[in-house]
C-alpha cells in the first residue's frame, strides 16, 4: 500500500468543529470528515473519540470494520481490548491504567492535554493480527461538559520498517509525538529484546538471578549475561536505576 502522510492538524480542526456536540452526532459526509476518511483508507488507519470519564467510545470512523471486524456503532472499550493478541493483553492493560491515570490528572486540574502511543497486535476481520501503532491524544473540556475526551489513531505498521525487538512506547505532553507515524517516532520506547524485558520485569518483582534461571529455563550464566547487556544499553550501572525509570514512565 502506498503511503499518503497528513498533517494531524486536520485531527485538531475535528476536535473544535465538533466540541459543542459533545462528538455524538458527527455528520459521516462532513467535508473535514470525508477527507480524513479518504486519508485513514490510503494511510490503512481508523480512528475514534471517546469520553474517558463515561468510558464510552463515542463516535468511530468507518474503517473499524475492516481493521478490526467490528461496525463503527457497536465500538467499545471492552471489544478492542478483547481484540489483543493473547501476548500483548498484558502490556495493553498497563497503557490503560496508564491512560486513565493521565485522564485523572487532566480532570482534577481542569485543564491541559496529554499523548500517550504504543504499538500492539490486534485482531482484524480476517483473524489475523496485524501490528497496529495505537496514537492517543487526551484533553479536558467543559463543552458540552466537563470531562477528559480522548481521540485515538490506529495505524497499521506493516509498511513501515521498525526495529526487529522491543516496542514503541510514549507518554508526555510533547504535541508533535502525535503525528502520522515516521522512523523516529516509532523508535521511541525502549531498546530492550523481549527476552531482556522479561528478566527486567522479574527483577523488579524481586527474583534473583537464580530464580529467574529457574523459572525461564536458562543458565544462571545466561541470566547474568542478559543483566549485563541491560545495563549496557542504557549505559546504567545499576538494574534498581533502570527500573525506576521504566516505572516511572509506566512502561513498567
């Protein structure tokens, strides 16, 4: 498929345009409408808004059908995380607790906005799971009330070309991450194999490399050799520093 980039500006004209109805009642043949589905069917994208105070999906343009098998009318939060690889569910509901934490923030101060994006594999109307990069931008408004509105962009990556280990991952208030999907922001996440972040998230759970040994089915000298390569990617001396980190940016 060739790829047509745009500018998510159009993402934030949609946003003004329709916050007095609260997103409910978006006309499918609005021009700005139109375009941004003629742009996500080039792009193999779909998108949504949703209330996150209600948690409820409250509006989604056509191509959730044919990118995950479900009508845009019947889109909810239960049936997309339902739709994640048996593999990915676990790092999904970390992003969650993640998102609604943020959404917490956001409604306790009555303002700001914040991006939060990562890549999952999700099941789309044909059984298969495609690596989709999930793109959510969260932001308060009193119109038509108050609440943490939340517009998500879901991309299929199999076009583009990413790191063969480890998985994009991003949170802050940095604007421009939430933009149509380049090489360097699909590098933004950690460096670490699948293989390395198990043996992180054990240590942070307290194993010693005995236990992970054990546990893994590895040698104590391979675990070693892991914690090694770690702390080397990240130029760290110490694991209890890396894992901080990771917490504190909830990728653990």
């Amino acid at each position: 498929m060739t790829r047509h980039p745009y500018s998510y500006e159009l993402y934030f004209k949609l946003i003004e345009k329709f916050s007095l109805c609260g997103y409910r009642s978006i006309d499918y043949y609005d021009p700005l409408i139109l375009e941004l589905e003629e742009l996500t069917q080039k792009n193999d994208q779909f998108f949504y808004i949703a209330d996150l105070i209600e948690i409820k999906i409250l509006w989604s343009s056509s191509r959730s059908l044919k990118m995950m098998g479900i009508k845009p009318e019947e889109l909810n939060p239960y049936n997309i995380f339902e739709a994640t690889h048996p593999d990915d569910i676990e790092r999904h509901g970390k992003g969650r607790s993640q998102m609604f934490s943020l959404a917490n923030d956001i409604y306790i101060a009555e303002q700001g906005s914040s991006v939060l994006s990562t890549n999952l594999r999700m099941r789309n109307l044909y059984g298969n799971y495609p690596d989709l990069l999930l793109q959510l931008y969260m932001f308060y408004s009193q119109l038509p009330y108050k609440s943490v509105y939340l517009l998500t962009v879901l991309t299929n990556l199999d076009p583009f070309i990413r790191r063969k280990h480890g998985h994009h991952y991003y949170v802050g208030n940095i604007i421009r991450h939430f933009r149509y999907p380049d090489d360097e922001l699909l590098g933004l996440g950690h460096p670490f194999t699948d293989r390395e972040f198990e043996i992180i998230s054990l240590i942070k759970e307290g194993f010693s490399s005995e236990q992970i040994a054990e546990k893994l089915f590895l040698s104590v000298h391979t675990v070693n050799t892991h914690r090694k390569n770690i702390l080397s990617k990240v130029n760290l001396k110490h694991l209890p520093d890396l894992i901080i980190d990771l917490v504190s940016r909830r990728v653990l």
